[in-house]
C-alpha cells in the first residue's frame, strides 16, 4: 500500500511540475507522453485534468468528432467494461513547436489493436492557461500501408 502511495505521489508531483513548467520542449513531450498512455489505460482522471474545456478531437479523415466530455466517457466506458483491444501505443519523429502561450507537438503514433499495427499522423495543439497547460485540440489521420 505504501508503495502504491508513493508512486501515485511521484506521479501527481512530476505532473504538477510539469504543468508550472509546461511550455518548454521537454515538458511538453513528457505531457505528449502522458496523453498517450492515459488513452491506452483510459485514464479519466488524467484527461479530466488535461483536456481545456473546448477541446476538438477530430479524428481520420473527419471521420469522427469528439469533445472533452465525449472522450472522458468512452475511456470511463472503456474501464467499466474492461474491454481495451488497443496493445500499445507508441509516438515517434516527435517535434514541438511553441509560440507564446501556444505549442504544437506533432509526429506519429503506432497503435498496435491487431492484427497489425496503424501508423498516425498527429498533430496537438497544447495552451499554457493560468499557469497550466491544457491540450485544446487533436488530429489523428491513419497513415496508409506502405504498398
């Protein structure tokens, strides 16, 4: 139990950190990092505290729409059915770009849901508001095979 305790603390207080100090590149990378894994945990607590209030989630080829609380609810779904097909989640050619209290971090996600992996383009857009940064908005495309 202590163990546990101590890790979730570890966790909040690098997060704090991260958020005072969330508008340089490395900062941003390690929140990029933390987006990732909280959609393959369905982390709702995470995303509650990380998505702005007007957050837009357009997803392949406009295919699919989400907000904040669309996204919140099919992660918590997702944890009450414990039904999570995706394996992994992992970013690569990552580069972030930041202009005032605005960042753009963006590069590629392999998502392994079988029976083969699917590369995806992302772009985020991150805003530092009131000292904190909030992810604003998300666009994933698939990439296509490679034929």
């Amino acid at each position: 139990m202590k163990i546990a305790l101590s890790l979730i603390l570890l966790f909040l207080s690098h997060f704090l950190f991260a958020q005072s100090n969330c508008l340089s590149e490395k900062n941003l990378l390690e929140l990029d990092l933390a987006w990732e894994k909280a959609q393959l945990e369905a982390d709702t607590t995470f995303l509650k505290s990380v998505l702005a209030e007007d957050f837009l989630w357009v997803h392949n080829h406009s295919s699919f729409v989400e907000g904040k609380s669309s996204v919140i609810q099919r992660a918590a779904r997702q944890l009450e059915s414990g039904e999570n097909n995706t394996r992994s989640r992992n970013s690569q050619e990552v580069k972030v770009m930041i202009l005032g209290n605005t960042a753009v971090v963006n590069g590629f996600t392999i998502v392994d849901r079988g029976p083969k992996p699917t590369k995806y383009s992302f772009m985020r857009t991150y805003a530092e508001i009131n000292g904190n940064c909030y992810l604003l908005a998300n666009h994933t495309m698939a990439v296509p095979d490679d034929e």
